[in-house]
C-alpha cells in the first residue's frame, strides 16, 4: 500500500512531467522493508530512510553527470554515499542503491538531471509519512524509542552501565543493527528474568 501511494502522489505532484518522470524508483522497495518489518532498526529510521535516500541520489547524479561514465560512475557515487551516510548519521542500505541507479541515469544514454531528484523525494517522503503512520498505529514506535523499563529498578540493580555498552561496541568496532538503548533494556530485563529464577529456586 504504501508503495502504491509513493507513485500516486508522486505522479500527482509530477502533473505534466508525469510521463517523462518516473513515478517510483526500484530502491523503495527495500526502504519499505526496513521501515514495515523491521522498523526498530537504526537503519530504518526516518532520517536514514529520507537522508540516506536523497543525499545518495544527489550524490550518484552528481557524480554520474561529472564523470559521464556509466563505467566509473556507479561505483565512485556508491562509495562516497557510504562516507556520506556514516558521517551524516544515515546510514540506509537502500541508499546504496540509489546512488547507484542515479549514476546509471546521469552517466547514461538517458543523461539523468537534477529534476529527477523531484520523483525520489516525493517517493521516499510518501513512504515515510505512511510508515510513521502505519507503525504508530500498530504499536510500533516510529521513531523508535526503546521500551521504557517495566521492572521496579529496586528488585535488581543491573550490573552494567550505557557507557559498559559503548565501550564494549567500540572495542568490537563493528556497527551492529540495533540502538544501544535496546541493547540496555534487554540487558536489563534479562537480569531481571535471573533475579526471579534464582529467587524461585530458593
């Protein structure tokens, strides 16, 4: 539903250059997978899923329409759109993707321009507005914030900290795909479920 959305008001807001604009872009596909199954993830965020997006796209016509090489084009714009995202803080699978097809469309036969960064904000903005829509409603928190703790924090005192958990994740050096505010509240209610089997076995 949402995709279909994205293309009608896409197409809507295209009006006369409906035709000579596409109306959806293949990248979309799997921003909707992130937002609707998995939209506690980092990665599926509005900001990653909106700035990941866009700031990719202009980054592949960019670089696709300075280069004009559909050879060289797709895997310089992809590169620097991973730069980008990480030090922009949206980092977004799919906007891979998007660089890609745009440095394709710009360094191409059919020479890709600014303008169609018009169709991929109205798409990528459509998805976000339903997706915050949709999980709200659902009971998913869109953005997501982590679950506030259910325990009474006097029944046990959790033996880490935040900070243990940055540490540990910068040691690893590895980005992993959850918020380190889910990570503490698991870790919290896991001590907590041992608390009440060690209480239940005395």
């Amino acid at each position: 539903m949402a995709i279909i959305l994205s293309a009608l008001a896409t197409w809507l807001l295209l009006g006369s250059q409906s035709t000579a604009l596409p109306w959806l872009v293949a990248p979309l596909g799997a921003s909707a997978v992130l937002v609707f199954a998995v939209p506690a993830s980092p990665l599926a965020q509005p900001w990653p899923v909106v700035g990941g997006n866009l700031i990719s796209a202009a980054i592949g016509i960019g670089v696709g329409m300075y280069t004009g090489s559909a050879m060289l084009a797709p895997g310089f714009a992809v590169g620097v759109a991973i730069v980008v995202m990480t030090f922009t803080r949206c980092l977004h699978p799919p906007g891979g993707a998007c660089a890609l097809l745009c440095a394709l469309g710009a360094a191409g036969g059919e020479t890709w321009t600014w303008i169609y960064l018009l169709p991929i904000a109205a798409n990528v903005l459509t998805l976000a507005l339903v997706g915050m829509i949709y999980n709200n409603l659902t009971g998913h928190s869109w953005p997501h914030r982590a679950p506030l703790p259910v325990s009474n924090p006097t029944l046990v005192h959790a033996p880490h900290t935040r900070g243990d958990i940055e540490e540990v994740l910068a040691e690893w050096d590895e980005v992993l795909d959850v918020d380190v505010d889910d990570l503490d509240a698991f870790l919290r209610e896991v001590n907590l479920h041992v608390v009440r089997r060690e209480i239940g076995h005395r």
